[in-house]
C-alpha cells in the first residue's frame, strides 16, 4: 500500500480522507510468477498497481504471441476499454515474475471517484502518461532501428532488461528473438 500512496502522492496531495478511502478501495494480492490475471473473451474486472514483480500485457494472433505491454513495478495496469465499458478484453495479462499487485474493482473504482477530490484528475494523470508512452512508442517504431530501439528498452527500462525473456523483450521491440540476440551480442556494455 506504501508504493501506491508514495506514487500518487508523488502527483497529488491526499486528505487523510483520501487516503483513507484508496486504503479501502484498494485489495493487496500475492500472485505466483506465470499466473494469467486476464484471458481475452474475458472481461476486466480490475485496474492493477504492480507493487512488486513485472507483468506482460499480449495478444494471440492465430498462435503467435505479441507482447504489447511489459509493466514495471509502481505502475498501473489494465485491459482499459474492458474495464470502462465492461466488454469482452482482446488481450491477455499474464505475471512474468512473482507480483505483489492492489486493485480496485469497476464498483470500487466508481466508489473511490464519486467520494474523492483527487481520484478524477489522477486517473486523467495516467491515463494521459500512458497514452504518451504509447505515442512515443509508436515514433519509435517509425524512426529508430531496431538497435536503437533495445538501446532505448535497455537505458529507460533495466530491470526490464535484465529480468524479462530475449522472446518476450524481443516481440515487445517489434523483432524476432534471433535479431535481437545478434543485436545484444554487437553491444558492448
């Protein structure tokens, strides 16, 4: 609960109300490495803060994985578009490591903005955050090489780096496993 106060607290201020209310909308969770939390048809029942651990958010197409998502720790997550209108997910969300999460669920998420001051605009806050990550993670598939791209994987996001799978990391980047593998042994760090 400490890093999900620290990290909204980093943004905003929160009452003592405010802070009481996350503490009762908010279900800490220990979920085992390997665990899925969202199978697509399914729909989403949670917004996640991953407290601890790393989280891979992907799509099935005809039986080739493509990760779409490699969640970090203090960050949320979730299959958006399932959770507000509460329709089927097209992806899955899958632990890659052992993952302390909190969430909150679609009524307690409710809940939370209806009694809060802040729950509203920090939801915009990440939302917003998110969908630059996304922007720039698009230009980057335009502009940069597939090398610069792994470079930049690997400056902004180590642990990423250093505890996700060559094939995992690789799909993230828009590679196969063995361009990647050529890549990472040209780079001398």
């Amino acid at each position: 609960m400490k890093n999900l106060l620290n990290y909204i607290q980093s943004q905003f201020t929160l009452t003592e109300d405010d802070t009481r209310l996350v503490k009762n909308y908010f279900i800490t969770e220990n979920v085992p490495a390997h665990t899925k939390l969202l199978e697509a048809g399914k729909t989403e029942r949670y917004i996640y803060f991953l407290s601890e651990g790393i989280v891979k958010g992907y799509l099935n197409i005809d039986g080739k994985i493509v990760i779409q998502h490699l969640v970090p720790e203090h960050d949320f997550f979730t299959s958006l578009e399932s959770f507000m209108t509460e329709t089927p997910a097209p992806d899955y969300y899958e632990t890659v490591t052992d993952c302390k999460l909190l969430k909150i669920s679609k009524s307690d998420y409710n809940l939370l903005q209806a009694n809060s001051t802040f729950w509203s605009n920090f939801i915009k806050t990440v939302t917003n955050e998110h969908l630059n990550c996304k922007l720039e993670r698009v230009k980057d598939f335009q502009i940069l090489t597939a090398k610069q791209r792994y470079l930049k994987f690997v400056e902004q996001q180590p642990n990423l780096a250093l505890n996700v799978s060559i094939d995992n990391i690789a799909s993230f980047l828009g590679m196969e496993p063995q361009s990647l593998s050529r890549i990472r042994k040209q780079i001398t760090f």
